[in-house]
C-alpha cells in the first residue's frame, strides 16, 4: 500500500497550486481527481525522459553531478540500442535550487514536454513539492538521493537510501565507537528535522545522550552560533545533515573554533567525494554513512569510474546520489523491458525483483514500496578526499521507509 505524506512551506504550496492549475495535454487539468491521460509519444525512434536537477542556486554543488551521471547512462543505454529500440531524448531543467521550481518544472515537463518519466531532485523539500504533481498527473519519478522516509508513492522510484539503510546504521556504528554524547546539526527543512526525531528516538534506545540540536537555513553559510554551541557542549560526535554549500560554512566554524577529528569527529550523510575537496579545509579523518563510495572494489563500479572520468575527467570523482541516479536510468530501462510497454501502470505492475548489477553491487526493487535494497557503508576520508570503508553491513538491507521493523519507532512523538 503506497502513502504519500507531503509537508509543504507555504511559498512551496502556493506555487503547487499554481502549477497544479495548469492545463496537462489532451486537455485535461492534472488537479483532476483522475490522473490525466498521458501524452507521452511512443511512436517514433525517441522517447523523451526528463531530467531536473539543480544546476544553479545553492545544491548545485551537489545536483551537477547527478545530472552528469544521467547524461552518462543515457550515452551508454542509447549506444547499446535505447529502450525497447527506442533512443533516450533528454530534456533538461534546472529546479534552481527551489522546491517551487522544481513543481512549476515536472509539470512542464510530464504534461508539456510529454516526457514518460523525470530522473532528479535532492532535497526531500523538492521531492515534496514534486510529489503532488507526479501524482496527480501519474507520472513516474526517479529520486537519487538518501531521505529521511516515512513515504512511499506509487508515482515515485527511491534509488537512494532510505532511513533503516543509513541513519540507523550510522547510529550503530557511532554506539559500536563507544559513542555517549552526540550533537545533532543539520539544514532547517524537512529531511534534517524529519531524521533528527528518528536519531533521537534510536539514541535514546541506544543509550547515547543528545547534548545539543541546531539548525540553519538551508541558503545560509553562517554557522558561527551554532558551532559555538559544539564547542561547549563538548559531545563526543557530531551528526551532521547540513545539504548543499551550507556544509561549507559549517565545516569553515568547525575548524575555525578549534575543534577536530581527534577532539569531535563528525559523521556526515550528506558529504560525500564530490563535495569533500570543496570543503575549504582538510576534511581527512571526518566520517560519512553512504550506499557507495568510489572506492569500492567491484569490475561493475571499476568500469563506471573509468566510463565517467573518460567522459568528464580524471580528476572528477564518483559519489553516492550520481551512482543512485546513473542506477535509476538503468533500473528504468529494465523496469520497462520488462514490462513491454512504457506505460505507468504496466511498469508498476512488474516493478517487484526488478534489479541491476550497480557500480555500488546488485540493486533490487521492493514493488511493494519501491524502494531498492542497498548496503549500508561508513567510511572515513583519506587524505586524496576520498572514503576508506570501515564499517559495512555486509549485505544489503531490504527497504522499511516506515520503520515498521523498529518497536522503538514513535511516529506521534514529538
């Protein structure tokens, strides 16, 4: 059973509403009750799919490598002879770093461009602002990056990791350091504010003590206050889910008020290779909790590096959300081929046990959620930026974005 909890700020909402105004091809209004009917072409050589990531504003510095890796895959699968022999035609938008564009544009995008499915986003704020839309319209959606859970749409695939895949075992892997005391930092929006309650609820079965929680504007890279704040409170970790540059201004107070990876080291879930050398500081020592790192060793994630850096550099690194997004395309591709047809309803129908053998190692689809199962990695940065593995579940841990395996789990708790 899919529920969708969408949490909205108001500007967000307002600009839904607008976009939801909109005319959907054939006519239709996709605030119907009834999804519109779909105007995606499938009559030609081409199918057209969207890809609508930030390539300006503050999460650039994550998203434009994720629209990199989509441009990587859709070389490669149109090289091998497309989707059902069809050709990947991308059209491109940038949500500008605002949940508003990112509704204002899938809406271009599914009734307008007619595209049979959109790859991107990364904050959970965007995603929310999309998920109306896609819903509505039932269109499909491919979301690439870790989020916070307590959501599950049928319009909507989740390539990244959700909670019981990266924060719980972030959290079993601070208590298996000896961690006591933890300070929480994050971006003030839905997926830090969501995944603190879920890390204090986990801390408190686990017998670690919160000592502090702060937040700060998602566009804001001042981090002075807050980080004064640590520096007090003296915990023993840091848990940062700071997005986007903001992590810079955090990183540049930590160091500059004296703190270290000795002293307070911090494990991050929203760092990774692509952001670590943009730091402004030597960030060597620092933890993060991921699905992929570039340094796993597999053939499959050997030739993905090599395919990436040949088309955009040796000096361009790989990461988790770009190897979730380059994943999502290939699972597409699978999801319909399977189904023989690019129609919503037919893929959903054949989407469970729907895999791909990923650079990060062998992904498979929950239909029932349509979430993947992933492993869980912790990995600490080496002096190259990079991230030596030091912890591993093992396996990959089957999807539960609800938490319905965890009876410590109190969704009314404030």
């Amino acid at each position: 059973m899919f529920l969708s909890r969408s949490r909205l700020a108001s500007g967000t909402a307002l600009a839904l509403a607008a976009a939801l105004s909109l005319s959907a091809c054939g006519g239709s209004k996709s605030g119907e009750a009834s999804a519109s009917a779909s105007c995606v072409d499938t009559s030609g050589d081409t199918i057209k799919l969207g890809f609508l990531n930030s390539t300006s504003g503050a999460m650039a510095i994550s998203e434009q490598t994720v629209r990199d890796s989509l441009s990587l895959a859709t070389e490669q699968i149109n090289a091998a002879g497309g989707i059902l022999g069809k050709k990947i035609e991308p059209v491109v938008e940038d949500g500008a770093s605002d949940p508003a564009v990112f509704a204002e544009k899938i809406q271009k995008l599914l009734t307008g461009d007619c595209v049979a499915a959109v790859f991107g986003g990364w904050t959970s704020a965007s995603r929310k602002a999309m998920l109306p839309v896609v819903e509505s319209d039932n269109g499909l959606l491919f979301y690439p990056v870790q989020y916070e859970g307590l959501e599950a749409s049928k319009n909507i695939y989740y390539t990244g990791a959700t909670t019981n895949q990266q924060i719980i075992p972030a959290m079993d892997f601070l208590k298996s350091k000896g961690v006591k005391t933890l300070f929480l930092a994050g971006s003030d929006y839905v997926f830090p504010r969501t995944a603190n309650k879920i890390i204090k609820q986990y801390a408190a079965k686990l017998g670690i003590k919160i000592v502090g929680e702060e937040y700060v504007p998602l566009d804001d890279d001042d981090w002075t206050t807050q980080v004064a704040k640590i520096v007090a409170a003296k915990p023993d970790f840091v848990f940062n889910t700071i997005n986007g540059s903001s992590n810079v201004g955090f990183i540049k107070a930590y160091y500059e008020q004296g703190l270290s990876p000795k002293t307070t080291p911090i494990i991050s879930v929203s760092i990774a290779e692509e952001e670590a050398p943009a730091m402004g500081k030597d960030v060597t020592g620092q933890f993060a909790a991921w699905n992929y790192f570039e340094s796993v060793k597999s053939p499959a994630n050997a030739a993905f590096i090599k395919a990436f850096q040949d088309k955009y550099g040796a000096d361009r690194p790989t990461s988790d959300p770009m190897e979730a997004a380059y994943t999502s395309l290939y699972l597409y591709k699978n999801l319909v081929e399977k189904a023989d047809s690019f129609d919503v309803d037919k893929i959903n129908g054949v989407a469970d046990g729907v895999a791909f053998d990923a650079p990060e190692g062998k992904v498979t689809i929950d239909g029932e959620n349509h979430h993947i199962a992933k492993t869980a990695l912790i990995g600490r940065i080496n002096s190259d930026n990079q991230f030596d593995v030091v912890w591993s579940s093992g396996k990959p841990i089957e999807p539960d974005p609800f938490l319905k395996g965890y009876a410590w789990w109190d969704p009314s708790a404030k």
